[in-house]
C-alpha cells in the first residue's frame, strides 16, 4: 500500500523536524533555561506533533482506507478507530 501514502516525505520530513526540536529543547533544559521558555516550547512541539498526526490521518483515509473500502475491506474500518481512540485521548 506503499503507492498510497502521498505524504508520506511531507510527514518523515515534519517527524526531523519536531525530532531536532526536541533535541534544542533538551539541551535548553541541560543548560538551565527558564523553566517558562521550556514550556512554551514543549507546547509547540505538541501541537507540531498533532499536525502531523492529522496529516497522517488524512494521508490514510485519502489512500489506504479509501481503496480498502473499494476492495470491500471494512476491516480497515475497525483498525482506524482503534488507532483514532489512541490517538486521541
């Protein structure tokens, strides 16, 4: 189903992305910066991490869920709720 995931580059490339902040983030922390500017920017990478996820979502309705139903695979159905119920808590 590989053929399927249009952005799949888009979303490995947001994932370094929020991987290197978190990194700066940490090193923040190493070097004792305001707790503060931490927060701030641990909710940014939050939200970072929620957009990426919905493009995810998207990504598989748009391709994996959409042809599975075509084939008659609502079973697809079944794991996407599971992971939607992960994801969103």
């Amino acid at each position: 189903m590989k053929d399927h995931h249009k952005q799949r580059k888009n979303i490995v490339n947001r994932l370094a992305k929020i991987e290197g902040h978190v990194r700066s983030v940490k090193d923040m922390a190493s070097n004792e910066r305001d707790c503060g500017d931490l927060l701030i920017q641990i909710a940014a990478i939050r939200s970072a991490l929620d957009s990426c996820g919905k493009l995810i979502l998207k990504d598989h309705l748009e391709g994996c869920v959409s042809e599975a139903l075509k084939k008659g695979d609502e079973t697809v159905i079944k794991k996407l709720n599971v992971a939607i119920d992960q994801f969103i808590r």
